[in-house]
C-alpha cells in the first residue's frame, strides 16, 4: 500500500469507544457508511507525516477508557511505509488538525512507531459531533 489513506475503504469493521465504552459497526451497517464518508471527507488531502511518537500497549489500552476514539479492523495484515497492521486506532478530539494513526498488530497489540496525518487546513469537529450522535 502506497498511502496510508488508501486502506481506511478496506476496513471490515469500525470500532468507536466513548468514555471507554466500545459499540462495533459493519461494512454495510448504515453507522458505518456514515462514519467512513465522514472520515474519507475529513482525510481528503491530509498529507502522511513522520509520526511524533511510538505507542505503548498498556498506556494506550488505559488512554481508551477515556475520551473518544475510533478503530479500524481491516481483518488482515495491511503495510503502509514498511510498517504492518491489522487496526489502527485514532483518539478523535474537536479541533484537531493532525493526529497519530496507533497501529495495532496481534503480536505486540498498540506497541510500536505510528503514523500521522497532517488534515492541512481541516479539523475534527464534524467527525467528533458525528461519532458523539450515533
């Protein structure tokens, strides 16, 4: 996969957490082709940056029970810039105009260097109020 951009139309499921508690939603569900073409939307021309951080599993499995965050399973192992996942994970937060895209695989869980999305010039404001009105 040459940008990362590209995997989110492949995703099998999205996950959202609030506040820690996690509803699932499937390719198909009506939820779900609302959230990725809210998501597509807010992505169009986000540029790929050098992410500022790594993860580390047990801090971003306590982060998750607060807040608001959203999940994509491809429910297979995708590779974007020679770093393979199998989800990946987004704390959603009004007014963010860039964030870590937290990859998830089944051997190490949330361990390891993530991506990032500069959204140049957007922010998050309507996929946080869409993801809060499911």
């Amino acid at each position: 996969m040459e940008e990362i951009v590209e995997a989110f139309d492949s995703a099998e499921t999205v996950s959202v957490y609030n506040d820690g508690d996690k509803t699932v939603y499937s390719s198909g569900e009506e939820e779900y082709a609302k959230i990725l073409a809210c998501w597509n939307e807010m992505i169009d021309g986000a540029h790929d940056m050098p992410a500022f951080g790594v993860s580390l599993d047990n801090y971003t499995r306590q982060e998750m029970k607060q807040g608001l965050w959203v999940e994509f399973d491809f429910g297979k192992v995708l590779e974007c810039n020679g770093m393979p996942f199998e989800k990946l994970l987004i704390s959603v937060k009004k007014s963010f105009q860039g964030f870590n895209l937290i990859r998830y695989n089944a051997d190490c869980g949330y361990d390891g260097r993530c991506f990032y999305l500069d959204l140049v010039g957007k922010n998050m404001d309507n996929l946080y109020n869409l993801l809060l009105n499911l």
